[in-house]
C-alpha cells in the first residue's frame, strides 16, 4: 500500500468521524431546543393551575408544584447547554443547575412516590398526616439537599469527573430501587380486592389508579435505568463521552413530559388542549 492509499483511508475515517461528530451535536442541539420549548410553557402551565386551584387544590398537588419549579430549571439548564456550543461564559451556570437537573427530577418523583405508597397501603397513617406542613417541610428539606449538589456539580463536574460519575450512578441507582419497591408494593395492593368491594365506581377508580401506577413506574425505568448502566459503565471503563451518554440523556429529556402530561389529564385540560 503507497502512502497515497494510506492518506486517502486516513482522511476518508477522519472525515467520517467529524462528520458523525457534527451529525451528532447537531441532534443533541435539536434535543435540548426541544425540550426547552416544549417543556418551559408545559410546566409553566401546570404550575399555574396549581397556584389557582385547579385539580385537588395546593396540598394535595404541592409534591408535583415543586416537581414543576424544579423542572422548569431543568428547561433552562437546557437552554444553557445549547448556548453553551457558542459560548463557554456560561459554564459555570450550567454546572450548578446541572446539579438540580439530576436531584430535582428523582427527588420529587420519589416523594410523590411514597406518598402513593402511604395513600394506598398504609392509608390510616396517610390520612393521620395529610396537611399541608409535611409537605412544605419535606420539600424544604429536598430543595436544601438540592441546592448542596448544585454546588457540588459546580465545583466537581470539571475538576473532578470520575467524582461526578459516581454521585450520578449512587443517587439514581438508590432512588430508583427505592421507588420500585414502593410502585410495586402499590401495584400489588391495587391488584387485591378489598372487603366488601363490588361497587363499580370503586372497582373503576382502582382500575385508573393502577394504569396510573403502571405507567409511572414503566416511566421511571425508562428515564433512570438507562443512565446507571451507562454511568456504571463510564466509571468502569474510565471513559467520559457524550456519544456513550446521549441515548440516556435522550431517554432522561423525553420521560420528563410524561409527569404533565398525566397531570393535565387528570385534571382534564389535556383534552381542552388538544381540541384549541
């Protein structure tokens, strides 16, 4: 082979990389854009029918309030990384919220989540602590352990990778068992009959409720487990790239709108929506 050939081959891979790479920012771009525009004004939305009362009124909605704020951060976190690819005077912004976008989202669900459990295998203790000022205290508590790993991305994620990989992997592969048990442990109380059960409102609340449980859970896999695997896999292969991580990462924005949608059906504005 002349040194002819060998060139060709290597500038024919070399452009064939490049092109991928470009290829793939490209969708990573369009993903983020996406989500910023679909997403800000989806749980802005939400937000707002909360505040003005709308569904079952602020305490029972307060968990997913809060899930909204925390994802409306997650939008913005989103339009920092598109406007990062120009400018690097943004790093240090997106490195913080990137610290809410990867606690804000598992945090909420996971008290929404044992608040379910609660409400349905323990409903006695639920109905003993239904107000208002649990709530506000777990979610204090939640918004305080947030903003402490916002400061930790801040200062990690660059500095220290390998640090980052490891508090990705540990809180979302322990805040997603957790919340499988609970769904499970929810589904299975569903699935049984209770005492004298035979009305069918009863027997059809039970029925949505479960669907509700089911997709959930089926949601939560599908935004976490994706990204353990592949943040095990980068700390055991000690490798950090974004063509490894953006399926997950696309998996992670997409199961974001899942929430309000459900949100908005329940409370019967998706179809208002829909309709306009």
């Amino acid at each position: 082979m002349n040194n002819s050939t060998v060139n060709f081959t290597l500038t024919a891979s070399t452009n064939s990389t490049t092109q991928a790479f470009v290829a793939q920012q490209i969708m990573e771009i369009c993903m983020h854009i996406t989500s910023f525009l679909i997403g800000l004004p989806t749980h802005c939305y939400v937000i707002w029918l909360i505040v003005t009362g709308t569904g079952n009124g602020l305490a029972s909605e307060f968990f997913n309030l809060n899930y909204s704020v925390s994802e409306t951060g997650n939008c913005l976190n989103n339009l920092c990384i598109v406007l990062s690819f120009w400018t690097s005077r943004l790093k240090t912004l997106k490195d913080f919220i990137t610290g809410l976008t990867i606690t804000g989202r598992p945090l909420f669900q996971f008290l929404m989540c044992v608040e379910r459990y609660m409400a349905v295998v323990h409903p006695v203790t639920f109905l003993k602590y239904k107000p208002l000022r649990y709530r506000v205290i777990c979610c204090a508590v939640a918004w305080i352990f947030i903003l402490g790993v916002c400061l930790v991305c801040m200062l990690l994620r660059s500095s220290n990778t390998m640090l980052y990989l490891w508090l990705v992997f540990l809180q979302f592969f322990f805040l997603l068992s957790i919340q499988l048990f609970f769904l499970v442990a929810v589904l299975r109380a569903l699935k049984k009959s209770g005492p004298g059960e035979g009305k069918k409102e009863e027997n059809h609340m039970k029925r949505r409720a479960f669907y509700l449980i089911l997709i959930t859970t089926v949601n939560m896999v599908i935004t976490y487990a994706p990204l353990c695997l592949t943040g095990l896999y980068s700390i055991l292969s000690e490798l950090f790239t974004q063509a490894v991580w953006f399926p997950s990462v696309m998996c992670y924005i997409l199961a974001g709108f899942v929430q309000p949608v459900l949100y908005l059906h329940r409370t019967g504005k998706l179809t208002c929506i829909c309709s306009a």
